[in-house]
C-alpha cells in the first residue's frame, strides 16, 4: 500500500477520531451544564464555543469527505471499501441533520433569546438531536476502527 494512502487512511482516523471525542464530551460534560444556563448565562457558555466549532468542523467535514472517497478509490478491489462507504453514509447523515436541524437552533441562540422556557426548549432540542449526531459520529469511528483491526490481523 502506497505511503500516501497510508496517511490518507490515518487522517480520516483522525478527522472521525475529533468528532467522536467532541460529541462524547459534549454527552458526558457539556450536557451536564445545561441545566443550569439562564437566559442570562448562556450565551458566554455556549455561542462562542459553538461558533467556533462550527467553523473548524465544516472544513474538516469537507476534508473528510474527500479522504473517505480517496480511501475508497485505494480500497476499490479490496473488501474493505465498504468500511469508507459508510464513513461517507454516516458524515452526510450528520451533516444534513446539523444543516437542517441544529443550525437553526445554534443560530436562534446566536440571535440572543430572552424568554427562559424557549431557551430551555431549545437547548433540550439541541441537546437531543446531538445525541442522534454523537451516534453517527461513533459509526464514523466504529467503521475506521474496524478498517485498521482487518488490517492488523
């Protein structure tokens, strides 16, 4: 296998290997605060944060996908070549959900929200559509991993 493929293959490691420790963090840690953010508090504890990761994993989302496809092209006679499939499956899923679902809510914090039982919908909105993303982003992993424990054995 060329080098390049190589680190093509650990890169994508990597990229699932963020999104799998920002969504488990945010289940085990940041999940836990959210019971105490007020209308007064939340914005500090959430909008900045979000907005940065924003931007970084909309880059990193593109680059995955172009890896994934690299991956697959360099799989392409090997049995293995499902394994980037449902990398790709899975980062669409998350993306199309993040656009469609969680960005309007990231956006009607964004704006400021002054009424505390709609800051509280929102954030349990938020909150649950980013379990179902912190699923998807462990079949990212989950298909990596598998990937490089075929190829150890």
């Amino acid at each position: 296998m060329s080098r390049i493929f190589i680190l093509n293959d650990l890169l994508l490691l990597l990229f699932v290997s963020m999104y799998l420790g920002t969504g488990w963090s945010l289940v085990l840690f940041s999940f836990q605060i959210a019971p105490k953010l007020t209308i007064d508090n939340y914005y500090l504890q959430f909008v900045p944060q979000v907005t940065a990761a924003t931007r970084f994993f909309t880059v990193m989302t593109t680059l995955m996908l172009v890896s994934a496809v690299i991956m697959i092209v360099s799989l392409w006679s090997s049995a293995l070549a499902w394994l980037p499939v449902i990398v790709i499956a899975a980062v669409i899923a998350a993306t199309v959900m993040t656009v469609i679902w969680i960005l309007p809510l990231n956006n009607q914090m964004s704006a400021g929200i002054k009424d505390p039982v709609q800051l509280n919908n929102i954030i349990g909105r938020w909150m649950g559509l980013n379990r179902i993303r912190v699923g998807l982003w462990s079949v990212e992993w989950l298909a990596m991993a598998a990937f490089f424990g075929t190829r150890a054995m």
